[in-house]
C-alpha cells in the first residue's frame, strides 16, 4: 500500500471522513460499519436524511457483513458486470440495524470496483483494509460531482479531515444502477 494510502486508511480507521477518487468519480467516504461517522457524513454532506448511499465492497462475500443473502443467480449477475462498466445493484437488507444506511428503504447499493485501472485497484486494495466504504459523490445537492479536489474543498472545506487528490480532474460518469431486488431486473441508471 502506498503511503498516501495509509494515510487514508489511517484517517477511515479512526472514525474519520475522506475525499477521494472512487473508482468512478470523486466519492466522500467513510467506514459503513460506523453508524457515528455514517451520521456525520450525511452532515457534512448535508445529504436528504431518507436517501441511502452507495456502498463499495472488496469482494461479494461482504454481503454477509449485512445479513444480505443472494441467490446464485444473482450473484452470477453481479459477478458477470462486476469487471466491465461500473455497476451498482441495490439489494434486499433486512436487518433493522443498518436502517442508518438503508435510511428506512430495506434496500442497499452496492458495487465492487472492478480491477481494470491502477486507481480502482488501489481502491480494492483499501477496501480490503477497511471493509466496506460509505461512498456518495463528492458534492452538496443539486451541485455538479466535484472533479477535482479544489472544487471538492470549495463544497466542504475542513469538515472533511483528509482529502486524497488523483493529481488531474476525473471526467468520469457515476456507476450505473441495477436493482436486482424483484425477479425483474430494472435498471435505474
């Protein structure tokens, strides 16, 4: 891991928020799995209560963390996509103690960033440090994603305790959306 990197880790690690590339665009992220520093993201963020935040994970097996059971089906969905274009899927989350992520919907989203760029890889990386990520884009409502991390410090200044640059402006898009949660599969975005 490079050092920036631990740096990160050490920041997410200790209850803290970052701003960084995501495997898409920049991403405000935080450990999913702290309810406290979860709550202080939406803050800062200043995020609709009831709106839930896409989640990255290192490998599918985290969706037990969540007591999220799919079947083999979707899991070979989601593994067939996994690698190609980022995508994320919402999936069914019936445990009522993480109504703090799925904000009162039953539902979670969720994507893995694939291994294609040496940015998603040292996300994976991170990932595999932390356990999953809280990871909305990088902007206040109705304001575009930020591209790079001077636009990012303009939305959020030193409420953010550490921001990781890519050293040049993401043009990336977000993720697309697949709610695999009915027999029907809906592509949202």
């Amino acid at each position: 891991m490079e050092k920036k990197h631990k740096k990160v880790l050490e920041v997410l690690q200790n209850g803290g928020i970052v701003v960084m590339p995501s495997d898409t665009i920049y991403g405000v992220f935080a450990v999913a799995q702290n309810k406290k520093v979860v709550e202080k993201l939406y803050k800062v963020r200043k995020r609709k209560k009831n709106k839930a935040c896409i989640i990255l994970i290192a490998d599918i097996k985290e969706l037990d963390k969540f007591g999220i059971k799919i079947d083999r089906t979707q899991e070979k969905f989601i593994l067939s996509k996994k690698d190609k274009n980022p995508t994320t899927f919402i999936v069914r989350c019936p445990l009522e103690k993480y109504a703090y992520l799925h904000r009162g919907l039953g539902t979670l989203a969720f994507r893995i960033p694939s291994q294609k760029t040496k940015r998603s890889r040292a996300l994976l990386i991170l990932l595999k440090a932390t356990g999953p990520l809280i990871a909305p884009s990088a902007n206040l409502p109705g304001k575009a994603p930020a591209r790079t991390i001077s636009e990012a410090k303009k939305y959020f200044g030193k409420k953010v305790d550490y921001y990781l640059a890519y050293g040049r402006s993401l043009n990336a898009k977000p993720s697309q959306i697949i709610d695999i949660t009915q027999k029907k599969i809906n592509h949202i975005r």
